[in-house]
C-alpha cells in the first residue's frame, strides 16, 4: 500500500475509534503533505512523503528538547506522544553499526578525505537511508571519521 494511502486509511480508522492523539498527528501530517504537493505541482512520491514526515519527527524531538529545557514536561509529553505515532511511518532506524558501515561506505565511495567533504558524506548517507538515520548522529560519527 501506497504511503499516503496508509496514512488516509489509518486517519479514517483512528478516527472512527475516537483516537484524538493519533488523528490529530494525522491531521497535521496529512496537512503538511497537502502543503508539500502544493508546492511542487504534483503529487508526491513514498520518498517526498518520508522526507515530510521526518521533519514532522524532527520538530517533535527538537520541541521535546526545548520543554524540558523550559520546565514543562506536561507539553513535553504530548509531543513525545506525537512523536511516538510519527515514528511508526518512518523504515526501522539504522542501528549504530549498519550507521557505521553507512558512513564508511559513503566516505570510500565519495574519496572523502576531510572535513571539507562532509556536506557530501552527509548527503550521500542522508539519501541513501531516507528516514532511516538521525541526522545529529550521522552528523557526529562523520565528523569524527573525516577528522581523524
């Protein structure tokens, strides 16, 4: 099944289970697509809707982050909640090795030989592994391979 399919047929039942976390993160996830589509003229791919719900996944994280920072985990506990029915449509998370391994792969592949290259790298693996990688690790394990 198509992953907007998946996305609509999953609203419409959370819907009708009066599940008010998980339509509301559909909603706004079938919003932010909308958004997407307008955009670009066109309907999206599978690979454009993963990219749009990781920045839905980043955000949650982030806005995590700041209210805890803030003092406020009553909200910080909503978006973790949000969080936690993004993250059932993004592919399984690399582990650290196959992360590793990515890197690696992406740092050979592209003769990568300093921090100069790094935008490259993290492209490369960021392309490769579509919501499958979390950009500050990636970010940290290059920078740590192409400095040494």
């Amino acid at each position: 099944m198509a992953l907007q399919a998946r996305i609509e047929s999953d609203f419409v039942a959370a819907y009708k289970a009066k599940e008010s976390v998980k339509v509301a993160v559909l909603r706004m996830l079938k919003t932010a697509i909308k958004t997407r589509q307008v955009e670009l003229c066109r309907p999206l791919e599978d690979d454009e809707i993963l990219d749009v719900i990781a920045k839905q996944v980043k955000q949650r994280r982030e806005s995590i982050e700041q209210f805890n920072a803030g003092g406020r985990p009553d909200l910080a506990e909503k978006e973790a909640a949000e969080l936690d029915e993004l993250s059932g449509y993004l592919p399984k998370a690399l582990s650290d090795e196959e992360l590793a391994q990515a890197v690696d792969a992406a740092i050979a592949a592209l003769g990568a030989s300093g921090l100069k290259d790094m935008g490259r790298v993290m492209q490369a693996v960021m392309d490769a592994h579509k919501g499958q990688v979390d950009g500050k690790k990636a970010s940290a394990l290059v920078r740590g391979r192409l400095s040494a």
